[in-house]
C-alpha cells in the first residue's frame, strides 16, 4: 500500500479536514497518477453533504482529476510515466455487459465502479469506499485513464472530466450540429461548457437562463440568442422554436413550459438532479411527438473523443483556481451561484 495527502468530511455537516489516506498497491494494469488539478462539482457537493442519501464516510471528492502518470504496472501498455492523464466519474465497471461492450461503462448494468462513495473489495481500495481526487495521488485500472491533449492546460482540462463529458455526450447523441437549433437552460458551470461545445458543433445555440446578469458572456462562449426566463414574453416568443434543450440547473422547473419550446420530433434532455420527482402534461409530449430524456457523463472512448474536440477547437471551462484550504468557502459559493464559472483545486497545496 502506498499513502496520499487527502482533504475529507467526516459528517453531512462537517468541515474538510486533511488526512492520510492509503492507496492500493499497482496491480499489472495499474496506472499510479500524480494528481495536479482537481475540479469542484455540483455532485460533490451533493455527496459530502449526503444530500442524495447513501454516502459514506469519510469522504473525499473529487472526479475531474488531472495530472501525470507516476508510475505504471508491468503489463500497461497505453501510459508512460510523465504522460499527462486524467479521471472522471467512473474507475471501473463489469467490461463484459451490453453497455460496456458498446463503450457505454457509465450505463454498466452491474453498476460502475465510481471514482468516489462506491462500495469496493477492500482489496482495491483499502477500506472498502472508493475515495476522490482531493488527494495527491490515485490508482487507477488503465482502461479508466484518459489522456489529456497537449492542446489543453491541466487545470482547465480537469472540469471538462465531468463537465464536459456531461454536455458532449446527449449533444452528441443528439447530433446537435449545423441546421440544428439547441438551446441550453442554465449558464453555470455545465451549462457555458454546454454553450461552447455545442457552437463548436456548429449548432445555433440560444442560453434560457434566470436573468440577463451573463448575457455578455454567453455570447462571448458562441450563443446566438440569451433569454430570461423569469420574463413570461420568453416562453411565448420561443415556442416551438428548438430542435432540442439541453437542461442542465438541478431545480425542479415548470417542464411543461420548456417542452412547449421543442418543435416536432424535439426533445428535452434532463441533466441537473433535482431533490424532487419532476412532472409534465401528456399533451406536450404527445403534440409535436417531443420526448422528453435524460443523460448520464459518457464512455471512456466518448470521453477521450470529448477531450480531443475540445482541445482542437480551444474549449475549456472558465476556472477559478483555489487552495485546499478554501473547499468549504468554494461549496458555499458554489451553492449561492457565486462562482463564473467551474473551482479547480490546486492540489499542490494539500
């Protein structure tokens, strides 16, 4: 077993505290990483405080990891020790079900391995939980690993592990691209990535977001178009307008108002978690045939292909670089909407 530097909580309330953590030993497919750059996302949050239910303690976050490659066990064969690398949301998962064989591990029907909060032999991780990038080094199966282009900066690539993935995957799945009208609800640290990335495609991109307040900046990162959504003229003027809506805030909206915005054959894509089960009239998902879906990060291979737009097309999250002694006030800020546009710890401070 080897030993990290961590920062953890220890209780729904409690403040992160720095700890020593162990780390397993390399297996023959192992990847050892060297951790430079973790991102802060909203799920984090939602776990350390255990406001989704089923966290473990102690906990440490942290799945938008980059760095360098350490060292390597006897039988890697895709990294070298120095390679820039990164991790997202998962560590594992079963390799052998339909998902995974279609490169969609986030979907394992076994469940995927999570990079923290996931139940593991103890084998894998000493102690049985899987535990996050707010830590110096992590163990990481190979096939898990992704490498970062040169065309990115490490501190910017490590939001776009979650972040980006989270966008590029139903923007892709959807074919969001030339001819096609998107629209993206929320302008926070999913919903600017989402922004770029789908003008990037070649969609014309329209941000429905509370307020006004980043107007500017949502036509700095591609939108064509900016709407408030606490203007009722909004909802009139864009009706039947979209291709598709890409949700990604974690409040319960009216949906009902937002798929009345999909013309025929749209559909509203839900990535924010509310605490709350959402509802909707039949009779806006049966007129115009729109459907209304969900999506989850994305495969390995999608994430790498997610990784490559991005660097050929100059995408990156807005960051505000922060010490390990900030976490606490950077979740406070996060939760009041105080922060344009993604926290990226800077874990040489730990």
């Amino acid at each position: 077993m080897s030993t990290a530097a961590a920062y953890a909580v220890s209780a729904p309330d409690g403040a992160f505290e720095k700890i020593t953590i162990e780390r397993r030993d390399l297996g023959p497919h192992d990847v050892l990483i060297d951790i430079k750059y973790v991102g802060i996302c909203h799920s984090d949050i939602h776990t350390a405080r255990n406001e989704w239910g089923g966290t473990r303690y102690p906990c440490v976050p942290g799945h938008e990891i980059a760095g360098s490659v350490a060292a390597v066990g006897s039988a890697v064969t895709k990294y070298r020790v120095g390679d820039r690398v990164g991790v997202g949301c998962m560590v594992d998962s079963c390799g052998v079900c339909a998902p995974c064989l279609a490169d969609e591990e986030q979907y394992c029907t076994a469940g995927s391995t999570m990079t923290y909060n996931s139940q593991v032999d103890p084998a894998v991780q000493p102690g049985g939980n899987t535990l996050g990038g707010y830590s110096t080094q992590v163990v990481v199966t190979e096939n898990f690993v992704l490498r970062i282009p040169d065309g990115l900066e490490l501190e910017v690539a490590a939001p776009l592990l979650c972040a980006g993935i989270t966008l590029y995957s139903p923007l892709r799945h959807w074919d969001a691209g030339p001819g096609k009208k998107v629209a993206i609800i929320g302008m926070g640290g999913l919903g600017h990535v989402g922004v770029k990335i789908a003008a990037a495609m070649g969609a014309e991109v329209t941000v429905l977001s509370q307020s006004l307040s980043k107007q500017e900046d949502g036509k700095l990162f591609g939108a064509s178009s900016y709407y408030a959504t606490n203007d009722k003229q909004t909802f009139r003027e864009l009706r039947s307008r979209f291709d598709l809506i890409i949700n990604t805030v974690s409040a319960n909206l009216p949906l009902d108002n937002y798929l009345r915005l999909l013309g025929l054959n749209g559909t509203l894509v839900i990535l924010g978690l509310p605490e709350n089960p959402l509802s909707v009239q039949p009779f806006n998902l049966a007129g115009y045939r729109r459907s209304l879906s969900g999506s989850m990060i994305g495969g390995i291979a999608q994430t790498q292909e997610m990784l490559d737009f991005c660097a050929e097309h100059g995408i990156g999250p807005e960051i505000e670089l922060i010490s390990a002694d900030e976490i606490d006030g950077a979740y406070d800020r996060v939760v009041a909407s105080d922060v344009r546009y993604r926290f990226v710890i800077d874990v040489s401070t730990m």
